[in-house]
C-alpha cells in the first residue's frame, strides 16, 4: 500500500506539472510585471497611459474568459470588453455563475481564469501567421523530441532567435506584429479574481486525476508516459507564453523609462 501511495503521488505530481505548470509559473511572473508596469504608468503619465496597450489587450483578456465560461456552460451575467475606470483601476470584466453541483462547470473555473493567457496565446499566433514571413519555421525546433528540460529550454531559445531574425526586423510588418503582441502580452496576466477562479478549479482537476492514476495504476497501466507526450504537443503554447511574458517585462522597462522622463512631482 505504501509503494502504491508513493507510485500515486509521484504520478499525480509529474503529470499536473507537465500540462498545467507552465501557466502557474509564467501567470505569477506576468502578474508582477503587469502590475508593477501599471504603477509606472500612474506614477509618470497617469492612470491613462496603459490605455496604449489596453485598448486591444482587455478586450482580448475578457474574450478568453468569456469564451471559456461559455465552454463550461456558465450562466454569463455581463461583459464588458473595454471599459476603463479611473476610481476602481478596471478595464473591463466578465462576471459569470455556476451550478456548484456541476463538476465540470467547477472544473471549468480554472481555464476561465486561465482564459486569458490561452486565448491571448491563439491570438499571437494568429498575429505570427499574418505578419511575419517566415512564421511557419519559426517553432520548428519545438516539434522534436526532448530528453530533459534543457533540451526543451534550448528549442524555445532557437524558436525566438528564429522570430527575432534580420531578415523579420527589417520589415514593417514585424514591427506592427510586435506592437499588436505587445499590446496583447501586457494584458494576458490573470488577475488576483482570475487567479482564484483557477485554485478552485484546479482542486477539481487534482481530484479527477487521482482517482483516474488510482483506477489506471490498479489495472497495471501508468498513464504518465502519455501524458507527458501529449504535453510535448503544448510546446508552442509554452513558447508563445515565454514569447508574451518576455514583452511583459520589455513593457515593464518601456514603463521605466517614461517613469524617470515623465514622472509626476
């Protein structure tokens, strides 16, 4: 029994790593960034001089919790896309309800407080393909099969040397690309709400799991293997997501700069 609850725990632990670390990692360091980037804008242009980037940014981060609460069959009671104010620092919202006797829609919380960093991410690929020239070789590298995490790490840097290449940057339809992602990048952070939406969430997935490792394992099968090669297929999710964090802090400087140029006295 004690072998079996070790095998267990190992297994459980592994695979919610490998499909759902990543957006725990990346959201909590895109967070910071965003939030520390919003504060320099207040404290040197206003609370207005977000509004560059939020105009495509919100609507993009409320379209991903709005399509993923219609996944999960919540009940939608408003939106609103773009609505910038002052007195409570909101730029848009969608509040939304559930069954609590509805495991699925219980489930659901997590990817629609993860909504806007997977919608965002369709959307910067989306940007990828229409924009740059050589998008379809650009995450080549992340297609091959990787023996350790280095390996992975190494194909993600291959992939944005790849998309930051001489022959894209001296073209003006990167530089809109990188604008228009930029724009998205710096609203793909769940918020304090969003993240925990996705704790509650995320409580169901775990639970859902182990009773799928202990039914699997009790048959003698050991699922994990497959579920870390379905995860070698998040790896332009996973790109995209350090790609959207990377103009997050490139963001947070742009924010620096104009704090020390403009700052308020």
């Amino acid at each position: 029994m004690y072998l079996f609850f070790i095998t267990l725990t190992k297994a459980v632990l592994l695979q919610l790593t490998a499909l759902f670390g990543i957006f725990f990692i990346i959201g909590f360091f895109q967070s910071i960034i965003q939030q520390k980037t919003l504060e320099n804008y207040q404290r040197s242009l206003g609370w207005k001089g977000i509004l560059w980037t939020a105009w495509m940014g919100t609507p993009i981060h409320e379209m991903g919790h709005y399509f993923f609460a219609k996944v999960f069959h919540h009940r939608v009671d408003s939106v609103r896309i773009f609505e910038p104010n002052k007195e409570s620092g909101n730029l848009g919202h969608v509040s939304h309800s559930y069954n609590t006797k509805s495991i699925y829609q219980k489930l659901g919380n997590f990817f629609i407080g993860a909504g806007p960093m997977i919608f965002g991410s369709i959307v910067l690929v989306i940007f990828l393909y229409f924009f740059v020239p050589n998008a379809k070789e650009i995450f080549n590298p992340l297609f091959a099969s990787f023996n350790n995490p280095l390996e992975f790490l190494k194909a993600i840097y291959e992939s944005l040397k790849n998309l930051f290449a001489i022959d894209n940057i001296s073209k003006w339809n990167f530089w809109l690309f990188f604008y228009l992602s930029l724009a998205v990048a710096s609203h793909m952070a769940p918020s304090k709400p969003d993240r925990r939406g996705m704790w509650r969430g995320f409580f169901w997935i775990v639970l859902l799991m182990i009773i799928a490792n202990i039914i699997t394992l009790l048959l003698g099968v050991d699922i994990t293997v497959y579920i870390l090669n379905l995860s070698q297929f998040l790896g332009l999710f996973i790109a995209i997501f350090v790609y959207g964090l990377l103009l997050s802090f490139l963001h947070y400087l742009v924010s620096i700069l104009l704090l020390v140029l403009f700052r308020k006295r």
